[in-house]
C-alpha cells in the first residue's frame, strides 16, 4: 500500500478512532463477531459487511476534524 494514497490514510485514521474512541471500538468489535457468526466461511461477504461501518465511522470523525 502506498504510504501516500487515500486507502493509507484511512486506514491508519481508523485505526486511531479505534484506539481512541471506546464506543466506536465496542461497537466494530460486536459487528465482528455478528458477521463472523453469520459469515464463518465467507470472508468477502464478511468483509464486504465491515465496510459500511468504517466509512461512516471515517465520514464522522473527519467531518469532525474540518469544523
């Protein structure tokens, strides 16, 4: 991944949330184990599940960032 791309950034901005927010944490941390449950042999629907949460957790947290 290319230290310079968008998906970089993402990824490590989530990664502070993560870390610095315990609800946003508790919450990805139970819609885990939910679609782990109901995705066990699937790990692109798994995956694919994960994605709406993190963009609205990224969308959230960088809006609050610019105001």
């Amino acid at each position: 991944m290319d230290i310079d791309s968008k998906r970089y950034r993402d990824v490590i901005f989530f990664r502070d949330i993560l870390l610095h927010d315990e609800n946003v944490r508790n919450d990805y941390r139970d819609l885990k184990h939910l679609l782990a449950k109901k995705y066990p042999h699937n790990r692109k629907q798994y995956t694919t599940h994960k994605a709406d949460f993190i963009e609205t957790a990224l969308s959230m947290a960088w809006a609050k960032t610019t105001s």
